[in-house]
C-alpha cells in the first residue's frame, strides 16, 4: 500500500507544480484566474472575461486535500499501525471527490501540453498575416472555440468535441496556414532566377550612366536614390520551399512577415517596373540635359570652349536618348558649361608689352615671372574653373568691326 501511496503523492506534487507554472494554449492562458474587468476613465467599459471561466483555485484545494490523504495514509507504515487505521465514510467520500478532481487535473494538463505546440505554431502564424486575412479571421474562431472546449473539459463538463477532433483541426489549419504562407512568400520575395535578373539590373549600364550623370548639379539625384532604395528593398529568397514551414511558421531564409507588406506589389512585377523607370531615367535625365545645353546661355559658354574641350558635349548632342553609353568627360564640361563659361581676352600687344617690361633678353625664370603676374591681372576675381582665355589681335579685331 505504501508504494501506491508514494506514487500518488509524487504525482500530485508534479500536478500542482503544473498548476502554479499555469497552462497556456495559443500564448493565452488557459485558467481565467486572472481576468480582471477593463475599466476606462473610471466607468467599466467591457469584460474580457471569457466566455467559460476555469479558477484554477478549486483545483488545487482538490490536490490539497488529497495530498493531505495520502500523508495521513503515509503514517500507516507498520502492520501494527495498521490495524489501528480507521477512516470515517465521510473521509471516503471526501478523498474520493478530491481524487477525482487529481485525476481531472492530469487529462487536462494532458491534453493542453499536446496541443501546445500545434498552437504556439498558430499563434507565430497569426502574427504573420495581416489580422483581416481570412486565414486570420478562420484561426481566431478556432482559437476560440478551442479554449472554450479545453476549459469545459477542464471543468468537468462534457466538452463538445473529443481531443482527437481538437488536433485534427489544427492541424488542417496548419496545413492552410502552409498553403497561404507559401502562395505570399511567392508573390512578395524573388526566387533565384528574379534575384538573378535583380543582380543583373544592379549592373545595368543605364544605372551606371544614369550615376555618371547624376554628378551634373541640374539633375534630381532623389530620382536615382528612390529608384536605387526600391531596389535594395526587394527580399531576396532563393531557396524556399514549403518543407521549410514544417515546424515553424516563418521563412528561416528571409524571416518574411506578409502582413508587413501586404499592400505591396509582387516583387517581380516591382522588378518589371524598376526596370521601365530605368528607361524612363536615363532618357528623361538625357532629355533634360540637352534642353539645358540647348539654352544661350550654354551655347555662349560652349562657344567660349576650345574644340577639343567641347567635343564630349558634342558627342553626347549627337546621340540617341536612351543610349547607355556617355561621352568621356561629358559631365566635367557639361557641368562648366551650365554654371556660364566666361570669356577673358587676352591681347596680343599687352602680353607683348607684359613679357618685355624690364627688358630683355631676359632669364626662364624672368621670363615666366612676368607672363605669371600678367596673367593673375588678367583673371583677378574670376572663377578659373568657368573662366577660358581668348587671345586676340587688336589690328585684326578693330578691322573685323
Ligand atoms: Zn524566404
């Protein structure tokens, strides 16, 4: 008798530490002990008491008094002292009572530790989805009802459906749940030939023309970011399958949550239009620069050009709009010629009389002193970067007027 009466009180113990650890299905608690009523500025506003409460109170005075049963039955622990055992029928039925509610306490702990892990799997799996999924909707119902069934049968009643039935139906709501992640994480992330063609793009050589422009000050540089910040933002996943979603409900490739993007477009479809905007970047950036070189302004400072300097912009006037290929040295000049090229004359006869004043001949070091200081009379308070020179023949200059 005494080895059933250890094995007993082993078991309570173990059942009333799984009653203070607290059981929880679907992250939620499943003993209402805790449930307090929502108040508001004072004025009870709701209850968020459920529907089937369970105190977990009347279940550990059941495991109590038993166990204090068990220990006065413990001391019974000779032959001798059991002959002077005497139990009243009201002990009996008391014991039996609080022997009932053990047993109750381990099908309930029972049956909430196996279907714990299918529901902690859901409750990841609703945070997922946005909360007005139809998966979504169809999970909380379930939620729901589960707790209001585990609870019933944690009270005694008879609960409406048996575990069995419990476990199959989250499992199929796993298995739908399966379905809707795999069909979202097809539409929102790039498998491994998009993130090819997303690689590709990264190496167009519109991108690398349209960064080569985007150095001339007249152009939006937010337009190349925006487009650049789209492209980064696609989640990549090339190795995906469903398999992956057996035992938890995230991708543990690329950790993808649809309901933080469930307004977005597919991503290949974003892919499509990046690249469309990449056309539409280069020509439109193209376009605009050869309206601003097209200005008087421009052309006076083109003008103002030696040949060879203008030549990239020559170049680039001559080609198509949506060509990849910009001239060498284009947006050095380019950017020259749209902040206004200024022209400085330098006069034949005053470089003459520059270079002799002191007499000559004269030493290499002489010589470039005097040509040095006349030049810095000459371009005193301009800017040499849009600054050319111009030398003229005043014979010839006043015979051409
Ligand atoms: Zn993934």
């Amino acid at each position: 008798m005494q080895r059933v009466v250890q094995a007993e009180l082993e078991r309570v113990t173990r059942l009333q530490a799984g009653l203070v650890q607290g059981a929880r299905l679907w992250n939620q608690p499943v003993f209402t002990d805790n449930f307090r009523l929502e108040a508001e500025k004072g004025a009870v506003v709701g209850s968020n008491l459920p529907e089937v409460p369970l105190t977990s109170t009347t279940m550990q005075a059941g495991l109590r008094g038993y166990k204090g049963y068990l220990e006065s039955l413990s001391r019974f622990n000779t032959v001798g002292k059991l002959r002077n055992l005497s139990v009243s029928p009201s002990q009996v039925s008391e014991a039996r009572g609080n022997h009932a509610t053990v047993d109750r306490v381990e099908a309930l702990l029972r049956l909430v530790g196996q279907l714990q892990p299918l529901t902690t799997y859901l409750a990841g799996a609703e945070g997922n989805l946005s909360s007005d999924h139809s998966w979504s909707v169809r999970a909380a119902a379930v939620r729901d009802a589960l707790l209001v069934d585990v609870r019933r049968f944690g009270k005694g009643d008879d609960p409406t459906r048996a575990a069995p039935v419990l476990q199959q139906e989250l499992e199929t709501l796993k298995r739908e749940y399966v379905v809707v992640y795999t069909e979202e994480h097809r539409r929102l992330t790039l498998n491994a030939q998009a993130d090819d063609r997303r690689e590709r793009l990264s190496r167009d050589p519109r991108l690398a023309s349209v960064r080569t422009l985007s150095t001339v000050g007249l152009l939006d540089k937010a337009q190349l970011s925006g487009w650049q910040q789209a492209l980064t933002a696609l989640v990549t996943c090339r190795t995906f399958y469903e398999g992956l979603l057996e035992d938890e409900p995230t991708c543990p490739d690329c950790h993808l949550h649809p309901a933080q993007r469930s307004r977005s477009a597919p991503a290949e479809q974003i892919l499509d239009d990046l690249d469309r905007r990449l056309d539409a970047l280069l020509s439109g950036w193209r376009g605009a620069l050869r309206n601003a070189l097209d200005s008087d302004s421009a052309r006076q400072s083109i003008a103002a050009m030696g040949h060879d300097e203008a030549q990239p912009i020559a170049e680039f006037l001559r080609q198509t709009d949506d060509d990849p290929v910009i001239p060498s040295g284009f947006t050095t000049v380019a950017t020259a010629a749209l902040q206004g090229i200024q022209t400085v004359t330098i006069w034949e006869g005053e470089l003459m009389d520059a270079l002799a004043n002191g007499g000559l001949p004269c030493t290499k070091q002489e010589f470039e002193r005097r040509f040095g200081e006349f030049l810095r009379l000459q371009l005193h308070g301009s800017d040499a970067r849009t600054t050319r020179l111009m030398l003229t023949d005043r014979e010839l200059a006043l015979a051409a007027d």
